[in-house]
C-alpha cells in the first residue's frame, strides 16, 4: 500500500512525478493551510449552494453585490497572495501557477477558475494592451496583498460557445477614447470581477471569427458608475466557489486589446490559458477523489477485512493510480509546452501547433479519467456515495463541469483533427514521442492517424472519438513512461 | 433520423423491442399521462428536495409524517392502480410489472423504487406467509384502488450492505403471537410504509447469514401505535420520488417469514426482484436522456446546422441507440428468467442459477450504461448541462443512484464470478447464447472465461472487472441480434 | 366555549356576522375543498419557498417561465372558476369577490392577491377601455374555465410607493395604434400575468401624478414575441402563492385606458379595490391564526387541564373575538361603500369620500390586528410557535406582508387626515355612526377630531397616529353594534 | 436628529443611559469587531438557514457533528474570550456578562443564547457542585482562549416547557459515582455543548416540580464515547447562530447538583440568568431594528425629502426612543438586582423576590416592545422589509424568539401575579419606586395593584393582563427617570 499512499497528498504526487519542483515551500504552506483550515471552508461553501445576488442596496441604488460566504473571502484571496498570477507576470514563467492550481485545486477545484480567468485578464492586457492601458490596470491586477484586482473572460452567449463565429451578438462602437459594448454574455465566471475581457464586435465589422475583437471591461465606469450588470447567477451543479452569472453590457465602456480585425487570436489565446488549467485541475480532482476513496476503503470491513484489501478494489486501485500518472504526465506535458509558446503571436511556430495538439488532447482525456474517477469514487464509498452528508458525490458534480467548460470532449476531438489536418501537429508529436516509445507501437499508431486523415471529411469526422482517445491514452502512457 | 425518432417514447421502444407486448393500452394510457401532467410533477418533486420528516404533530404525538408536495401522491397511486403491484399478484407474472416500470421510468426512475420494494414485500409474504399472515395482509398490498398499502424492504445497517452476515445487528425475540424487533435500519427506503420486511437475527440464532431471518413488520402496532420511527431522511443526491429514511426499530412488531434458519435466501430473493427492477430503470433512464439530448441537438444550431446534422454527434447518437438496444436485451432476459423461476424455493434449479449470472451481467452493465449516458447527454447540452434550471443533470444524479443500489458493480463482479465458479452457471449462459452467437466467438469468449476460473483465486478476483465487462456486452449484444 | 366555534369556519364566522349571504353554497363548496385538499397544497408551497424562474429554454428563447410546484395552479384557477373575478363584471357586484376572498384567505391569504390584481386590472379596462380594447381583451379575463387570462397592476418602481409622482420613471411613447413602454417596475404582482395595467409617463407629460397615464401591457407582443421581461422573482418572506417579479419593461406595446392626463385617478381607483381586499384578507387571517391557536389550546395540557381552560388565555380568546368582529364590521362596512361608488368616475361624490376614509381606518386598523393576532398565536403555541415545521409562524410571516402592502400605517394615517382636511369626510363618517353611537361619545370623538384639524400642519402630522388609531378602533367598535 | 444618533451604537446608548461603565475598553473593541467583520459574518449565518447535523461519521461511528458555516466559530469564541462566561466566575459581578450580552446582541441576538446557557451552566456548578465536581469541570467553562468548554441547560420536554413538574419525564437512577439518565429533551439549546445541566427526576421521586433534580451532564462518557444523541435540529425562523435541538439521553452518565430533593430551586436560579439575559437582548434588538430604520429613513426620499423629516415618522422615533431607554431601564434594574441576589440560596430574601417581580415585567415588557419594534422597522423599510434580500425581516423572527423563549407573556404575567400575592413582591417595588415617581401617580398604581389582588381568583387571573401591562410600563418610566 506505500504506493498508494502518494495519493493523499498533491505536493507528494508531484514530487514523485516531476523531478524538480520549483517554489516548493510556497506548495508546502499552501497544502498546510488547505489541511487544517481551507477544506471545511470550502465544504461550507459547496453545502451553502449558489449566492445570493444584492441587486439593489436598501437605497434603490443598483449595486450587484454577491453575497458570499464571508470566509470565501479568504480561501479566494490566499491562492491571489501566494503568486497564481503575479508570478506568471513577474517571472515570466507559467509553472508556478499551474503547480499552485494543482495543489489548491486537490482541495477546491472551483477556486481555480477566478484564478485563471484572471490569468486570462492579465496575459492579453500585458501582451496587447497600449502602454497607457497597462499602465492603467496591470498594477491592480498583480497586487500581492487582499487588494488585488480580480479578471474575467466574457466570451460565451446565449446562442453558444463553440461557434463564436456566429454566437457573439455583443456590439462595440468606438467613443472617443474608449468603445461602448452593448449585449449580454451567458455564462459569465467570476462575474463580479473588477476588470473584464470581453469578445464583441466593432460596428461594420466582418461577420464571422474575423470580425471579433477582444475588449478590456471595468466594474465601473470612469464615473464610477457600474459598467456592467448582473442579471443574475446561474445555479450550477458545482464550482461553487466561482460566480458564474448572466452579465449585460449597455453601452459600457471598453478598451481594445491589440487590433480590431485580430480579436479571435487574442480569444484563442485566452482559451490556452484556461484548457491547461482545465487539464490540471481534472487530475488533481481526480486525485483528491481517489484520496478519499482510500482512506474510506482502509477503514470499511466487509467480509471480515477492510475492502481495500480485497483483491478487486485492491488491484483496481493500483491500475487507476498508473492511469492518473500517465493523465498527469499528458498534462504536464500542456503545461510545459505552453510555457514554451505563450508569448508567441500569429503568424505562430510549429511547436504552437504542437501545443494545440496536445492541449486538445490533454483537455478531452484528463476530463474523461476525472468523471469517471468520481464515478468509481463513489461506488467505492457505496450507499454513502450518493448522499450530501458526504463528501464523495461532490467530487462528481465537478468533475462534470471540468468535462464541459472550455469546449465538450465534441469540440476537443474535432479542434484536434483539425490541427492534424491543416497543421500537420500530429508530425511533431509523434517527433516528441519517439524518444520514449518502442518503434513499432509508435509506428502502428502513426499510420492508424494517417489512415484515418484519409478518411472522406464526414467519416473522417463521424468515426473520430475511438481514434482520438487512442491517441490520447498513447500519448500520456508515452509521456508518463518518461 | 427515423431510427432516433424511436428514442422519444418508452412504448416504440418496446415495441421496436419486443414482439409482443401485452398490457398495449395500459401502457399508453400511462405513457399519455405522464407526457401531459407526470412529467411536469416529477421536476417539480426532483425541484423541491429532500422532504420534510414532521416528528411530533402540534401536540406533541410522534408521527414521523413525511411532508411531501401534495401531487407526489397522484404519482406514486397511478403506478398502483395501473397494477406495478396487483397484477404479479394475481396475474402471476412480472412482465406486466417490468413493462410498467419501464414505462414509468423512462419518465421517473425514482418512483419505480416504492413499487419495487412493494412488490419485494408482496411476494415472500405471499409465498412464504402462514394463511394467516396472508389473510390479514395481502389483500392490502393487492389493492387497487388510493387505499393501497406500500411496502418496504429493510435490510441494510450502517455497517454495510453486502456483508448482510456481519453488518445486520438487529435482534428479534419471540414474544407469543408475534416477535419484537430492535435495531436500527440505515437504508431504509420508503420509509413511510405500511409494511415492511426486514431482516433480523433471532436472539441465540447462528452468526453470519446463516443466522437471519426475515420478518414482517407493519407501522402500527396492534394497539394503534407506531411500530417504527424514522430517525430522518436522507439527503439524497436523487431519487427525490422516494422518501430514504433511517428507521429504528425498538421492541417493534414483527411476524416470521418462512423458516427462522432460512431468511438469508428470502432476503437473497427480495433481491432478485430489485435488481431486476435496477436494470430496466437504467435502461429507461438511458433511453430518456438519449431522447433528451435528441430533442435538444435537433434545435440547437453551430456552424450552421443542427448539432444533430454534425458527423461526429450524428454517429454518436446510432451508435449509442445500438448500445441501448442491446442493454434493453440483457435486461429482458433478466426478466424472462426471473419470470420463470420467481416461485422456486431452494434448493434450485439450474434455471435459478442462469438467471443469477445473467441478473449480475444485467445489473452491472445497464447501470454502467445508464451513467455514461447520462453523462454524455449532459455534454451533449453544453453549459446548459451543468444548470440546475434544465433537467439534462439529473438524469447523471438519478443514474449514480442506480449503480450504487442494490450492489454496485464490485458486487455485482464479485458475484456473478461465484455463480460461474461454484454453479457453472456460464456454461448455461454459453448454451443459451449459442443459438444466437457465431460459434467462433462464443468459443473465444467461453475459453477466456474457463481460464480466468482457473487462475488462483486472489488474482481470479483482481483481474474480474475486464472479463465481466467483456462478458456482459457479449451477451447483451449476442441477445440483441435475436 | 360555543362562542369560540365560530372561529373554525370562515363561513360560520361570516353567517353570524352578515345578516344575508349570496353565494352561499358556492362559499361552502369552496370552504370544503379548501379542508380536505387546498390546506395541505398551501402548507406546500409556503414550504417549498420563492418559484424559480427559468428564463430561457433549452433553445436560447427567454421564456421567462415561473416554475410552480404543479398543484399551485389547482388551488389559483378554482378562484377563478369560482368567480372571483367573472361574477364582478358579470353580477355588477363586488360583494361576491369580497365573500368569496374572505373564505379563501382563511386558508390562502396569498392566492388572494392574483385575484384582486386580476380584478384590477379588469375594471378599469371595463370602465376605461375603448369598445375596441374591451372586445379585444374583456373576454379572456371573464372566463369562466381554466383558460382564464390573469391580471396584474404594476405602478411601483424602485424610488418607491407611496409618491408616484416622483418615483415614476416609466416613459411612455406613442406609436401608431398603441404605445411603447419603457422602464422598470421593482415590485411586479403576479409577474407572469397575461395582461397587466402598468402607470407610466407620456413623453412630455407634466411632471408629478399630473402626469401619469395608465396603460394595458399583455404578456406577448402582436408578433407573438415576450413583451415584458422578469428580471427576477422577490424572495419574499410569504405570500409564495403570488409571484412578485421584478419587470422589465422595454419598448413594451401598451394601450391607454382612459386620456393620458387623468391617470392618477385610474390609478387610485384600483388601490381602492386592493386595499379593500387587503383589509378583507387581513380579517380573514386573524381568524384563521385564532382557529389554529384554538385547536392547539384545547390539545395542550398545562397544570392539570387544557390551557384553553385557564382563565388568562380564556378570557383573552373571548376578548379577541369580540375584536375580531368589529374589525370585520370595519372592513365590510369599506366592502359596502365601494360597492357602491366603484362605478364613479371623477368628479367623485361625497360618499366616494367617505369611502376612502373608512377604507384608510379599514386598512390601517385589520392589518395592525392580524399582526398582533399572528403574534399572539404564536405565543400561545409556545415553543412550536418559531418551528418551521408547524404553522403557527406562518400567519405572522403572511400578516407583515399585508400590514406593508398597499400602503403602510404611515401612508394610511396620512392619507385619511387628508380625506378629512380636503373633503371633510369625517362629517358623512359620524353621521353614518350616528345611529349606532350613544351620542355622548360620538360627541367627544368627533370634537377631537376637529380639535385635532385645527393644529399647525406640522404638529397636525406629528400626533396624527393616534387618534387615527382611536377613531378606527370607535368606528369598528360602533359598526359592529349594528 | 442629534439625539437620535445615539441609536446607532450600542456603547453610545449604554453611556448615554449608564452613569458608569466598567470594561469600556473591552466593549469598544467589540463594537468595532463587530461593525467590521462580525455583521458580515452574521448576515450570512442567518441566510445560510438551519445548520446540518452529521449524524455518522464516513466510518459508520455516531458523530453528532453539527456542520456550521466555519465562520461561526470566529463569532462564538470571541464573546467567550472578552468575558461573557469567565468574567462572572473571577469577577464574582454579573455587569460584565450582561454589558458584553448588550453589546454583542445589538449585532447578532441568537449567539446570547449559547453564552446565557453557557452561564447558566457555570453558575449552578460553581454554586452547588460538589469539589470533585468543581475541580472537574469548571476550569473548562472558565478558559479564556478558544478552547473554553460550552454549557447547556436542558430542561423543556415534549409535553411543555412551564408546567416542568407534569412535562419532565426524564428518570434518573444511581450508579455508583454517577447516575444514568434516560429521557428526551425537546427543545435543547446548544445541542452540542461539552456540558450541560439537565433536569430529571430520581427513580421513586415525588411527583411534580419537588420531586426535579438538576444533573450535569458532559458530551462524553468516561469511556470517551458519546453520552447523549442529537436526534435533530430545529429548524427556527431565527436565532441561528444557536443549535437548537432534540436531545436523547440513553443512560446518559449525570452528576447531581444540590441535593435530590431542591431541583426545581436550581432550575429556577438558572431561569433568572436566562430571563434576564432575554430582557438585555430584547432592548438590544430594539436599538438595532430602530437604527436600521434610521439610516434607512435618512436616505429615502418621498415628496421632495427624506422619510425622515416628514413629522409622523419622526415624531415616532423620537417617542419609540424615549420608550427604548425606559425598557433598557426596566430590563438594567432586573441586571442590577440579579446581581445582589444571584448568590443567595433558599429561603430567599425579600430581595430576591422582588427581582423576581421585576424579572417578569422586564421579560415581559422588553420583549412586547422588541416584537413591536422590530414590526415598525420594517414598515418603515416599505415593501422592501418584506424581502429576504434585505435585514429589516430577521429583527422580527428574532424578537419573536425573544417573546416566547424562557417563558410567554402569559407565564410572566401569572408568575409576576404570584409573586406579588405570595410574597407581597409589589410592596418592595413601590417602596423602590418612591423615590422617582410622583407620589399620587405612585398611590393610584399601588391601589390598583392591590384591587386587582383582592379579585376572586378566576377572575383575578383572567384580567391580569391590562394590569400587569400598565404596571410594567409604570415601573420602567419610573426608573428611567432616576
């Protein structure tokens, strides 16, 4: 059982999966805290549901505040101070920050999303933004203190995410020194952030992709008005430790990041970001299931012994501990190659589009083993695995978000063969894997890839998910095998 | 599309399904209400949550009344009156019970869990009761009219569910015409019946299995008291149409089934009809989140078209309408076999055994069906998947709940290997299967299965999962081709 | 005890204080069902707290759909059927509305509501509405079946109440055959309603009450598109039988009732049929709490007998009663006097004068009653009395709302002085008692009356409560001497 | 306004109402807390509703754990690190306790109750507890950092809280150095104390009140398991920052206080702590209700200025003040005495009785006025004092608590009766009052008094209640003018 021990810790995971471990201290005192104090925090927050929105004060004056839990206050701003974003501007390096979602997200996976919408803010303004626009609001949003600025990305509306092409109806006019937006985004995270990215497009602008630009968006206006409204929140399932609301622009007040025909490559940007995030947290959440599952499984007796001795769950267990090491190493993976490329602008290199391969497939396949490890998760708790009482049917609730934010497993397959097709991706990757896979496995699974590009366009796309979670799965025991 | 279309009503599916159908304009009838008043009812119930438990009236007598919203009782009396219960009874057959429940459930999987128990307590009293335990009870529970009595099938304690020999510490004493019972019930579904069975080990009885015995224990006492008290309801994550409390039972009134040294086979074949009952709900529950999902995609437009119309959902959708057909086989035959040997007594035949593997096969399967269904009609709605507002997340809560109840897949593997191994019950399911199956495959499959029995048993055990799974979509596909 | 009887029934309670009651066998078929089924819907929908609102559909259509427990219609649409609504504009008699709300808030003091925005949303329409307007939509509110459109007056908008003059910013344009509504009403009765009448301001009307118009907005567009949006349901502390919205009014087609500069009399006169409602309902709630704090005192034991038997809370039930009646002399007596003014149109007779009088003291006085009978009858449940579980809570929770709605003590004090300033209604209001009240006392009251007229407008003011108090209290107190 | 403004800090009215106030520093730091931080935190408390209660822990052990928003934790402790509890036991002065209490319960009235229970527990031991029972268990209740021990006290049963004698049913029997309980508790305040007092009745006691016996009774028993069950929560309209429950003792482990035989005197003294703590927190609430008013009523604006300076509503502020500080007054003399008399044991001085008259009228009267309070604030608040959104609504499901906690209206008054008939408790409250009140004011009071006493019983009873109203508010005018 030493093995499996690993599995009670995230900074102990990482330890045994990487081999050096930057900003080490920082993860230690962060998973103390987390221990001792951050976990029932974050259990009251999931137990209180979705919050209430103050719409008015008691004047008749339109506020939208979000009514919280008073402590959520400090889970959110602790993981701020400890660097998940000021470091990735300071330091020019994305490591800490996913190393620090890893951890915090073993114990709250919702927390991870203002943190990266966040670093969704801050990326695009640093890398696009005029002198003046950063000189005016980057400082806030690398705040090391409780007074950091918190980000948002507005893209998503009510026509959907994936086709943004034709589902952003939002308008922006040009005003002087700044636009006016006008339209309502649906799926809002973090809606009450003090500063926005917000995808709109410029009166006149082309229809489609083309047309889109990317708008930086204040709470309030330069008359300290508000600048947006919430309509209200939605009452998800789970990551209830994220506000996510329905948010309508009238006329507010917006600031272009880069140019006004670019604004879908800033978008994709954006979404970079978050499907890497998206890919951590599904492990560390899939870790965190199975840590309860153990620890509920050592202690459970049937049959005269505790079940985790017996040889089913036993050896189940062991096999899922190999898969989470090779779905971690997939990520890690997205992780580093993202470093690597995330300062690029288009015309954008070969390894970007590596990148992209892997994201896609990174993102589908550590979403997939988090659900289905929830799922199992709860099994192994039996009748207490479906009550509220009790934290396993938690984990399943997240995990399902994790597999439908930031593109289904439909939108992740179909971008992935997209990028094999018309960028060659799957070139490079089968490059990168050849250093550690036997030739003839490595082989056998090119020529499947080549074969299937063949295909004619509707098979080639009806017949895409076998072969994608193939690859997927070649790929992370590949990388994991390291 | 014509195939799908068979998707958006339980009844074409049956009938798509089956040859012949008796109980057609019960069904339809059924199948008609639901779709204009049931439907709506159900969201409601699923809406409002957990039920109050009212433990004192005002003045201060104990009644453990359970506030329901008023309609659930319009629900739960159709099922009854159409006769889920009365026309085992006096039809002496459960098909017209499964296709009932299949109907029902299709559009509440919760419900069909009172009528289960119901009938989990109808049958061993009829079969087993003394005249004049059935003289004073069945006629309640054979009702047809709101006067119906509900009953209730207690068995699980906190200690566990599956090791029944350890975990029942509930005692009985004989006290002259009846016996008293002390314990407390932790999964005790439809907590509110009028009757219920519950096992019990007789003071000075054996340990283990061995020692139980199931008793007949109603909710008042011959004195006009209540026999039982519900400690509280559980906070489910689904299932909202069955009220799951804790009982406890404190010198309750008890009436002796069967043979006070046998109970552990009267409670084994309780379970028989429950699980029975487990895998025609999963595949309702399937088919309901396919028409779900079906009705949104047909709608919903991106790159402009239907989603429906994209290859890759399209292909999804008749690949999965295969799986469901084939799951709907297994599960049948679980039926038809139960049909045939539901009023055996041990010690029993070769039939019983067939259909304990293939009941097993049934179990594990369509609830693992149902949850990967579930979960991709979720995907299938996008964002809108992860709200509470829309009804494509429930059907994930109420599916988890099927594979969890009734032994969750470890049991149902664990189990089915026992039946091959001490029973040859496979080498009955070969024979059944080889008028259907090409002889090549049936042998693979049944030398696999030969040489897994032969492995020692500690790895026999760990390496089960893959040999089940493979074991049951063989023969849920090999049925389906009949 | 026999005197207190009368209590349990608001049919016995209003035979003995009505000399004739039309209708009877309707009020007694409606008393009937409300026993055996309408209680526990109501205990339902009180539990199940604030509706949600779903927006949009599954497709992206807002839809703005309340989502109701089911059964809440059954208890709303027998009103209708009833006639609580049609027999009004049929009969040309309020006094069937009013008999038929004071039976129904016994057991529902929300429901009630809908009706009386129904009703007032139909007579103005009957009253002011052009022969075209009335043929259009007079006939969907006068139904007789459960097709039955409902109504609603929304005049409130965040800046308050009580001052319309100011707090209206609704703008009105014209456009053609009808106008175009813009703004926000903050408290929406019965948002969902098919029609409402809605006050707003014609573009370039005069400022202040002067300048408002009332207009009839239906819920959907001549095109068939939504032509208001809720922005959200109140969480209010009761009446969950009504929902309170909050509504969006955007370019909303409306069409004028009555000429755009006699607004505010339109406006008034249905305040006037709401606020007899009110105090119709508030009558009927003290009852209903002294029902249920009757049946629990006769139950519960303290020092050897029943607590309804010690001579303190005897004597105070005695005392309450006779309360109770006068109280309802007071509203019947406004009931009466609409009946017969409500056709006027302005310029007003006197005895329309003397309405508003009796119908401020009406409101002022049931409402402080049903609060403090509320108060009263938890206190005499003891400890029960702040449990969720039990009803006693309930009316208090029901009573507030009706001590604020439609004006506060405050608005109803000021109000009345003013009727007496401007039109000297305190004059028709002692002749009226004249023949019940020995005269030395009328004498006196009306001497203070005057006394208190004469005082410099300030102190006029500052002192005004109570001797309003006093000469509601003289005028119900005389009324029921009848 | 500047005599108003006092109503916004409760250290400004205690001054302003005190000629002398010990521990101004310790209140002035707790007000502050409270306005930064505490409020917050006790918003979300009171929306977060009814706490869970795990039962089970994952592991199948009975917990008892009661799942709190981890915040209250910060608001508990705090009161008991300034003093609440261990100020009483060193500084041998009850002032401390109750100028805390005041100061506390202006922010938040419900976490009183634990620190009054808490008290209440503490006091008894001290006082009676044997030295082995002091030694033991009162260095827990005295600590002074967070890990200071909670005390209850447990006395009200199923069958009603006043007639103890009838509704205590509650056995206890000998064991050697204990005694085992057995017995349920109704209502249980602080259900998850470590210690609590419990009244029970010894095996072969007399019946009715002198047959009582006070126990303490610790959360665990010498073994380290638990030693009573919570059977549930209470689900309260108010007060949730205090568990109430219904507590099982099984042969729960107690240690008797006092002799067997003088119980119902230990019950009693424990009941002065709690009634006038009801008193303090009554006059608390009332300034906080009215200082919300106030600021609301600064900033809405009707008819061109603020709510405010329109007369009426003025005029009652500064009224419903001047009634504020007399009911501080009433409710300070009962802290006052109290504090001389909470040593003394039976028989009890002259002294003691009249604290106890003047307990009943503060108990009373304080909590008519809060109740009453509370109900104008939120008419002053409009219809948005209806809204769960908004505070003005929790003041009156507080004060409603207040009314009937530790007795009703009804069971003051006939105990203040008694007090006066039996022990002539009226004579020492005039001679008290001489010294302030206009001495035929002062006769005319005292003549009715003593009329009212020489009633035939029936009837004395059945009219007390204008009588004891009138001298309730005598008594507190008088005081207030010292």
């Amino acid at each position: 059982m030493s093995d499996l021990n690993v599995l009670r810790s995230p900074l102990n995971f990482l330890r045994s999966s990487l081999q050096d471990i930057p900003l080490h201290d920082v993860l230690e005192a962060e998973e103390g805290w987390w221990k001792n104090e951050g976990v029932a925090i974050s259990d009251a927050i999931d137990r209180a549901g979705t919050p209430w929105l103050r719409m008015f004060d008691r004047h008749g004056k339109r506020v939208d505040e979000i009514l919280y839990p008073h402590e959520y206050q400090t889970i959110l701003r602790r993981g701020y101070r400890s660097g998940v974003v000021w470091r990735a501007l300071e330091e020019k390096s994305l490591i800490p920050t996913y190393l620090l979602m890893y951890t915090i997200s073993f114990h709250d996976p919702g927390v991870c999303c203002p943190y990266t919408v966040s670093l969704g803010t801050a990326v695009p303004l640093a890398k696009y933004g005029s002198a003046e626009l950063r000189a005016r609001f980057l400082p806030q949003l690398s705040r090391k203190d409780d007074s950091v600025w918190q980000g948002a990305t507005w893209m998503t509306e009510i026509k959907g995410g994936s086709d943004l092409g034709a589902a952003v109806e939002t308008i922006s006019r040009s005003a002087g020194d700044c636009w006016l937006l006008t339209g309502d985004k649906y799926f809002a995270s973090n809606a009450n952030a003090e500063l926005a990215v917000v995808a709109a497009r410029p009166e006149g602008a082309a229809p489609g992709v083309r047309g889109l630009a990317l708008f930086l968006v204040p709470r309030h206006r330069k008359n300290g008005e508000l600048n947006y409204l919430i309509r209200r929140l939605k009452d998800k399932i789970a990551t209830r430790s994220v506000p996510t609301g329905e948010v309508e622009l009238k006329g507010s007040e917006g600031y272009l990041l880069g140019s006004a025909d670019a604004g879908i490559y800033l978008i994709l940007e954006v979404l970079n970001l978050s499907r890497v995030a998206n890919s951590i947290v599904s492990v560390a959440l899939a870790q965190r299931a199975m840590a309860d599952a153990l620890s509920y499984a050592e202690h459970r007796a049937a049959f005269g012994k505790p079940i985790l001795d017996h040889p089913l769950l036993h050896h189940q267990f062991e096999n899922r501990l190999n898969t989470l090491r090779s779905a971690f190493a997939l990520a890690w993976e997205s992780v580093q190659l993202l470093n690597d490329v995330w300062m690029e602008r288009p015309p954008y290199s070969d390894r970007y589009h590596l990148f992209r391969l892997i994201a896609h497939l990174a993102k589908y396949w550590t979403a997939e083993f988090a659900v289905d490890t929830a799922k199992w998760a709860m099994e192994v708790h039996g009748g207490l695995g479906v009550l509220a009482e009790y934290g396993a049917q938690r984990w399943l609730r997240e995990a399902m978000i994790l597999a439908i934010w930031e593109g289904t497993s439909h939108r992740q397959i179909l971008d992935g063969l997209e990028v094999m097709e018309r960028k060659r991706a799957h070139k490079l990757l089968f490059q990168r894997l050849a250093e550690f896979a036997p030739t003839k496995e490595l082989q056998a699974m090119e020529s499947e890839v080549e074969q299937h590009l063949m295909l004619p366009p509707e098979k080639r796309e009806a017949l895409a998910e076998p072969l994608f979670k193939k690859l997927a799965l070649f790929t992370a025991e590949t990388l994991s095998r390291r």
